[in-house]
C-alpha cells in the first residue's frame, strides 16, 4: 500500500513521469558522461545544455533512439537518477510500481531492455503499456467503447497512429520518425541552400520559434549562426517560415503516409466513426504549428490536437496503471 505508482513517457527527446493525474516530472532525456572511465556527469535538461559544448573528455548523448533503448547502461543510469533523486527524493524504503510506455511493434528484444532498465533503476514492478494506447487514455478519448478512436502520436524519436476501440489497439502502424528526424530536416536544408553547417540544437530552435507544417498565413524570420561549408569562418543568415515548410516536406510526407496506412486497414465501421470523429494528436512535435491543418489535408479526416499533446502520454499510462485489470484482457505481454 505504501508503493508509490509511476508512469513514464520514456521518449527519444523527453522522460515524462506522471503520479496520481499529475506530471512530476519532464526532462530531457540526455546524458553527459566522461569517455575513459564512463562516469554520469550530469542528467536531464543540465545535460542537454552543454550538448556541443564539451571537451573531448565529455560525451554528451541520447540513450534513447528511435524510441527504444540505444545504450542500455545509460538509459539504466538515467531512469535511476530520475527515480531516485528527483522522484522519490532519495528515500529507497518502498520501490515504486512502474508502467513504461513502449512503441507500438517493437520487438521482443527491446521491450525486454526496457523492462529489465527499469527494474535496475529501482523499480518493483514493471508492466509495458504501447504508446498509441497510453496516448489515447491521455487525451480522454473513450477507449472502453465500441466506437473507433484514431489516435496519432508524434514524438521525437517515432510516430504512431492508432485505432483504439473496446481496450484494446485494433489497428496501428508505427515508423521510427519524429522530431529529431525534422531537426535533420532543417539542418540538411540549410547546408545544402546556403554552405551553413548548424547543429541540430539550433535547427530545433528554428523549427520551434518560426516553423511550420504548412502555409499559416503568416511568414516570421530568424537570424541564425553556424559554420560557413566553404571558408570554415562564421556565418549568419536569416531562416523563413516557408523555408522550414519547404525543409520539412519529405519527412511530415511520411508521417502522413503512416496515418494512410492505418486508415487502410480500419474495418469499414470504425472507418465511419473515424470520419465522423477525427483524429487527436499527441506527442511534442504535435505542437508543430499547422500539423492538424496540413494533416486534415493530406488524409481528409479531420485532426485536433489534444489538451496536453506533451504530456498525454505519460498521463494515459498513469491512468492504465489504475485499470491494469481490464487493459490487460486486450493488451498481450502486460
């Protein structure tokens, strides 16, 4: 009764953790830590704020990748730190129960890395909960029901779109592309237009205070710094709303081609409430400006983007961990 019940959103780009209908917790999921003897330096958002700022002693990464586990000791170092310093605050008497969320597909290898991580980050018990499901719960769409809810979730690391119906995933498909990809996106762009080499920190940037998935209406600029390609001195130059249109093209073209692909293999009946009801967005590159808009043109159902795209996730495994009983009928391997 004393064990305390965790949900984590255990994302290429964020760790989310929810408690009791509440986010406790929401850092970046990136590790800085010394080459030779492979010691943690720092966790979270202090990590990501020396990423390309190091010495060559200090190896700033991502354990996460594509959504599953890239390096398993890092991931196992930083699920500890969160747990047991920012979580419980140091007290170890009673391990908490654990839900993680997991991509929809993954295999039988890296749900267990996930699992046995998290066990040796300090938890009692672990159950795995598929994202688009988590997701679902989240944004409070009625799951239990007979009706078809489609569910499109884009994260950092992958995007998933699901029908959800009766407790369970009736259909979903799942490809490892997501914010980081975008980042990519805009960074190959600018290389190739204006011989600007940029890190992905500041095509993030970029893509957050001026992008967008399609036309708004509305064009905003910022200057920008990197690494001339031909002389190798600095340089500046200004970005456009429509350039990152332009950069973001072919990956949003493939996110897209994902909800097409479920879409497809909708039985005719939920199809129905499908069209009827739209589509909700989850994920933090849900908050792309224009994504519903550019979504609901190429796939003709209507999208909405959820209360809490960012936190959704985390929020819905928080919730399953409260009705493990039911979800566990039609969620096989919980």
């Amino acid at each position: 009764m004393l064990s305390r019940k965790i949900a984590i959103d255990l994302g290429t780009v964020n760790v989310t953790m929810a408690e009791r209908e509440q986010i406790i917790l929401h850092e970046p999921s990136v590790v800085a830590i010394t080459v030779d003897e492979e010691i943690v330096v720092e966790v979270g958002q202090p990590a990501r704020d020396m990423y390309g700022r190091t010495p060559e002693t200090i190896e700033v990464t991502r354990p996460m990748r594509d959504g599953v586990i890239a390096d398993y000791f890092v991931t196992e170092a930083m699920l500890e730190y969160f747990l047991r310093n920012r979580v419980r605050g140091g007290v170890r008497l009673f391990k908490p129960t654990v839900m993680v969320t997991v991509p929809y597909g993954v295999t039988s290898v890296e749900r267990r890395a996930v699992h046995e991580a998290s066990m040796e980050a300090g938890a009692r018990e672990v159950r795995l909960i598929p994202e688009p499901l988590a997701s679902a719960i989240g944004a409070g769409l009625p799951i239990d029901t007979p009706t078809g809810n489609l569910i499109v979730n884009i994260g950092g690391g992958t995007s998933e779109a699901a029908v959800v119906a009766m407790n369970g995933i009736v259909a979903a498909a799942s490809e490892r592309i997501g914010g980081v990809r975008l980042d990519r996106a805009i960074v190959d762009y600018v290389r190739k237009k204006y011989n600007l080499i940029i890190g992905d920190l500041t095509a993030e940037i970029a893509k957050v205070n001026i992008g967008a998935a399609t036309d708004i209406g509305e064009e905003l600029r910022m200057d920008i710094q990197g690494r001339d390609q031909v002389d190798g001195m600095p340089k500046m130059i200004t970005l456009t709303t429509s350039e990152i249109v332009e950069a973001l093209e072919e990956p949003l073209g493939v996110i897209s081609t994902v909800i097409k692909r479920v879409l497809e293999r909708t039985p005719p009946e939920l199809a129905s409430d499908i069209i009827d009801r739209g589509m909700v967005l989850t994920g933090g590159t849900a908050l792309l400006r224009g994504i519903d808009q550019y979504l609901t043109q190429t796939t003709n159902v209507p999208a909405f983007l959820a209360d809490d795209p960012v936190g959704a996730t985390a929020l819905g495994a928080s919730r399953g961990l409260e009705r493990i009983d039911v979800l566990s009928r039609t969620v096989p391997n919980m």
